[in-house]
C-alpha cells in the first residue's frame, strides 16, 4: 500500500498477508517527564517498556528538555494506492459498479478501481479484516462486513456491516454492532424491498431475485431454501435423493426459469427445483420439497464459482483444474479456457458486457478477458503476495520498491506507474531486504540464515551467504554501500566488505553483545557506527571501523549523526502515548514513529506533538519512505 503525503512523497506500508494502512489519526503530547533525570555527564530521559527500563541520552543541542516546544509536521498522509486483492480464502468479493469500477477488498479497506482510468478510491471506515461484500441491484450501494478483532489499545471490537454510498463513500448506515460475535462471513441485498441477510458460518447467501421473501443459503453438505413471513424466518433443507452428497456447496446462481444451480466441491453443478409433495407417503398435507432436478459434471474438483450471463449463459470456474468454463442455457458446454498456474484458481466471476468478464484468483490476482482474447492481469497492482509479507526495501533513487515474504516471493513494485515490474520466487522464505546505495543490487535475507543479492537488471543472484542458521531481520548498507551489516535472530550483526558495485562480498567482522535477536539497526553518516536494537529493547552502539567494538558508554554517541533513523528504540524517536508509571513515560507499541523526522527541516528534532496513523491490518511488518519523499523538503 502507497500513501501520498501532501509534499508529494510516497509511504509505503507493509501488512502481514494483505498490505493495508488508513488515515485514521490522533495526535499525543510530547512534553518534558517530571521523572526524567540528569545524570553526571548530561541530560539524559528514561522510560520502561514491558517493565524494563529504558536510558536515552538528549543531544547537546538541546539545553532545556523540559522547554521544548515544537509544531506537529505540516505534511499529512493520504492513501494513494493499494496492492493487491484477498482471493486466497475469501468468496464473491468482486464486483462491477455502474460507475465502471471493480470493487473488492483487502485487509480493512475496499478498493474502487476504474478500469478504463486506471485510478484507485478507497472506503476505509473499516476497523478490521473485511470478510465479505455484496453491491445492491442499483449497483450504486455496497455492503461489507468485518471481522471481529481489538482497537488500538487491544480492547476487543465486535464485527459489523457497513452500508455505504460507492459513489461518494459516505456510510449510510452500521448494523450488527453488539449482535455478532466472531465476524460476517457473507451478506445480500434483496431485490424488491430494502432488506439485507448476514451470515456467519456459510459460504454463501442470496434473495431470489423474484421472490424477496425467498432466501437460499448454503454450505457444508447442505442448502437451505428459507421463507421469510412476519418478520420470521423458516426453512426447507434441499433433498439430494439419489445423488451424493457433497462435502460442501460452495456457490449458487438462479437460472432465468427460476431454478436455483449449485456448485459444489465434487465438481458438479446441480439443478435444484420444487417437487409437489409426496401424498401417497405422507398423505394429504403433504408439503413441496426442494430436489435436485439434474445433476451436470463440470469440473475436476470443486466449483467455485457460478456468474449467470444476462442472455442465460452460465460462466463456472473451478478449482483443481483452473478452467472458465460457458454454458448454454440448457446446461451444454459451449467453450472453455484454463487460467494459467501461476494465477491459482478461479475463486470468482464477474460480467463486464456479456463477453468480458472479470476473474478473480486464489493466488491474488484479478484478471481481465474474453474467451476469445484469452485472460491476462486486469493491472499489475491487483496481483500480489499469497502469504504474510515482513521484507520491504524502497530503491535509492528510483521510484521503486521490493517486497519479500512467506510465500517465497520477491516482487519488485512500481510507484508511478503502479504495477509489477517483476517477481521471482525463491527456495525460502525472504524476511528483510536493501537496496545497495548504488540502485544496481538488493540483498535479502531469508529465514535459514542465508541470504542473496540480486540484479535489478537481470533479476540473477549475483552472491550467495550464509550467516548462522536462524532467521535475518534486518539487511542494512553502509550510506556509500563500502558495507553491509545483516542483523541475525542468533543476537549476532555480521559486518561485510562490499566490492565490485555490490556484487562481491567478504567477511569484515561480527558484533556480539546483545542478549536477544537483531531487530533494527541503522548506519551513521560517516559509515564508521552501527546503532542497533533487539528484542528486548536494547540500545547499543558499535564501533565498526575500530574492529566491530561494542562502545559501552552510550553517553558518547548522543551527537552523533545518523544516515537513517529505522530503530525504534532512542531519544531521536521517544514519544507516544503520554501514560504515566511511577513518574516515567511508558511506550505502549514499537510503531512508525521514527520516520517523521526524516521530513523536517535539517537541525531539527521530531515535534513534541506526533501524528500516529492507524494501520489497517492487524499487523504491520514494515514502512519505509521512496525516493520522492526523501528528496523533498517541507
């Protein structure tokens, strides 16, 4: 996810699976602690975290802590564009407004892509994971629901559905609050009257389109054909006779005779209809069931999928073998295609025009196409990671950055033109990542203890490592790339000399002295120090060029310039919520807080008031700043 600020900088912020971050902000005061000390060789700040308590030294430019007063920066965050799209787990969560935008989810937001424009809006009045999303027949009016999940201050929060306007992304209204317990699973709108259904646990739910009284719903092993009367619901289960049950009905669809078609995880489409009751059994008050009228083998594997065409066409996608498959209307096979593997499964269909249609996938991908052109990505951005992301490296002087993560993939994003560049896949997982000053290479670091350099240009491993045998956290160049330091889970940072433009590399040094894994580390301007934390909140500093020492009296580093601020750790980004224990500031969370400095004038420090913005996934693994945001000045 890309968010722009208004000096015309990029954010980019990482999400564990989906990547996603709103503008939902708040602002806490800085000022000087009453319990902040002075020691004999100069001002120094204390504060706890988890108990442990943590000394952070005020530079010397600073004469009176206490007085310190500074404004909040003037720049101001605003989303600009989301990668990415959840198809992996999640069911009918694209569609096509009347406005000419896809819409579907990710994380907490809904994304409103314009096809033809290739612009991006987002609705964002989400607290969670969106789970689900329907349109109304007006295709103006959207629907979503969340999952249930905690707050800033980790206080649970129970799920809802949002309605909301697609046209200008106002809420008209929240339903649900304090009913639902662990989330929405699925919604519909009916047709004739303002009514809308919410499911939990089945897979998925619709009005029949000619009856709103009448509801079908499905899921494991059963369908359920609901009659809604007096404010009441009653149902009928389908009857499967003769036919198998299947293991689950994933989907249906209702034909234009009023029928209702299954898919189901057998690979069938069935036909369900109603049957007079049977009165030679159960006698004159016999009842009409619902049965399956016809039973049509469609896929190798499970249906996903079912879009009704408006001329009575049917489009089925499937799961095992990838296929598109149409139908006439009497249920025979007219044409078929098969989506490529690196795309996944068909997870869902939407109808464009009659002949074009929208897929979305079980790798992530949304795809655009006919069955005569065949399908290809409807744009790079809504194609992405599969599994959590935790690297993220922005290029030194191109608008470009690099993702790594669980699925084993490395993609390379472009900012400006919002696409793909390229992607490889690796043997491990990739957990950090940097780009060699020089823009040529990027080294990433995988969980085995190994870790590559690759060329931008030829996408090659250029060079091979491998350091201990637990996972990296942190790859960091030098600021003129004569170094890199690669910070280990095993609480060690190797120190390597770089030659040939980053393509050869040599042991210079090992630093030992933290007590638990690598977390952060950063470079000073001189290329000479290392700063570093570690999982439990330690600040240390090395001497790099004097053989990789550990320098003990952290009081002497206090002045000392610093080429990035990535710690989360030290007085250059102390200051966050102001709660008070036993008269010292306590840091709630380890955010994003270091990187608003790099944004104020040179000389200054960070604001005593900071923006926090609120992420919209239940975990960020990482944020960095392009280009053209670094090169800009306030």
């Amino acid at each position: 996810m890309i968010c722009s600020a208004g000096i015309s900088c990029d954010l980019v912020f990482l999400g564990s699976l989906f990547i996603c971050f709103s503008l939902f902000l708040f602002s806490s005061p800085l000022v000087g602690s009453p319990g902040s000390r002075r020691g004999t060789q100069g001002q120094s700040i204390k504060m706890f975290i988890r108990g442990r308590p943590i000394t952070m030294y005020v530079p010397s430019n600073i004469q009176n802590y206490e007085d310190l007063r500074m404004e909040p920066p003037v720049e101001k965050l605003e989303l600009d564009w989301v990668y990415g799209y959840r198809g992996r787990d999640c069911r009918a969560n694209l569609y096509l407004l009347s406005s000419g935008e896809a819409v579907y989810f990710i994380a907490c937001v809904v994304v409103l892509y314009h096809i033809n424009n290739r612009t991006q809006r987002h609705y964002r009045k989400h607290t969670d994971c969106v789970r689900c999303l329907t349109i109304h027949p007006d295709k103006v009016r959207v629907a979503s629901g969340q999952t249930a999940g905690v707050d800033k201050d980790g206080k649970p929060l129970q799920p809802y559905v949002h309605i909301w306007d697609s046209s200008t992304l106002i809420t008209l209204q929240q339903i649900g609050l304090g009913t639902f317990e662990r989330g929405v699973g699925s919604v519909a709108f009916s047709f004739a009257v303002s009514f809308t259904v919410i499911l939990h646990l089945m897979f998925a739910v619709e009005f029949n389109p000619s009856d709103s009284t009448n509801i079908i719903t499905c899921g494991k092993s059963h369908i359920y054909f609901w009659t809604l009367s007096a404010g009441s619901l009653t149902k009928k289960q389908g009857i499967f006779g003769k036919y198998k049950k299947p293991k689950f009905i994933q989907c249906f669809v209702f034909s234009l005779t009023g029928d209702v078609l299954t898919g189901d995880s057998e690979g069938n489409i069935l036909t369900w209809g109603k049957s007079p009751g049977d009165v030679k059994t159960l006698g004159k008050g016999a009842k009409e069931t619902f049965q399956i009228m016809r039973q049509t083998r469609a896929h190798d594997g499970s249906v996903f999928t079912l879009c009704m065409l408006q001329g009575g066409a049917l489009l089925s996608g499937g799961g095992k073998d990838r296929k598109i498959i149409r139908w006439s209307a009497d249920l025979a096979p007219e044409r078929e295609c098969e989506i490529p593997e690196k795309f996944g499964a068909v997870r869902c269909i939407t109808d464009v025009n009659g002949e074009e249609v929208l897929v979305g996938t079980t790798r992530n991908a949304i795809l655009r196409g006919t069955f005569s052109d065949g399908f290809c990505v409807l744009l790079s951005p809504v194609q992405g990671h599969v599994d959590e992301m935790w690297g993220l490296a922005t290029h030194p002087s191109q608008n470009v950055f690099l993702t790594c993560g669980h699925d084993r993939q490395v993609c390379v994003w472009n900012t400006e033109e919002h696409k793909l560049d390229w992607s490889t896949t690796l043997e491990e997982y990739g957990l950090c990542a940097d780009f060699c000053p020089n823009g040529a290479v990027v080294s990433v670091g995988l969980s085995t203890g190994r870790w590559l350099v690759l060329d931008l240009q030829t996408k090659e491993v250029v060079s091979d490592y491998t350091d201990g045998n637990e996972q990296l956290s942190v790859m960091r160049y030098s600021p003129d790339g004569s170094f890199l330091a690669v910070g280990s889970h095993d609480n060690f940072i190797y120190v390597y000399n770089v030659t040939e433009s980053g393509r050869r590399y040599s042991r210079y040094g090992k630093c030992n002295g933290h007590s638990s894994f690598i977390t952060h580390l950063d470079w000073s301007k001189d290329g000479k120090y290392v700063m570093s934390n570690s999982g439990d909140y330690e600040i240390l500093y090395w001497d790099v060029a004097g053989g990789c020492k550990l320098l003990r009296n952290r009081y002497e580093s206090k002045d000392r310039e610093w080429a990035s601020y990535t710690c989360v750790l030290g007085f250059h980004v102390m200051g966050t919520k102001p709660q008070r224990n036993r008269g010292w500031w306590r840091a709630p969370t380890l955010c994003i807080l270091h990187q608003f400095p790099r944004t104020l004038k040179e000389g200054k420090r960070q604001s005593n008031q900071i923006t926090f913005y609120w992420s919209h996934a239940p975990n960020t693994t990482g944020v960095d700043l392009t280009v053209k945001c670094l090169h800009t000045s306030p």
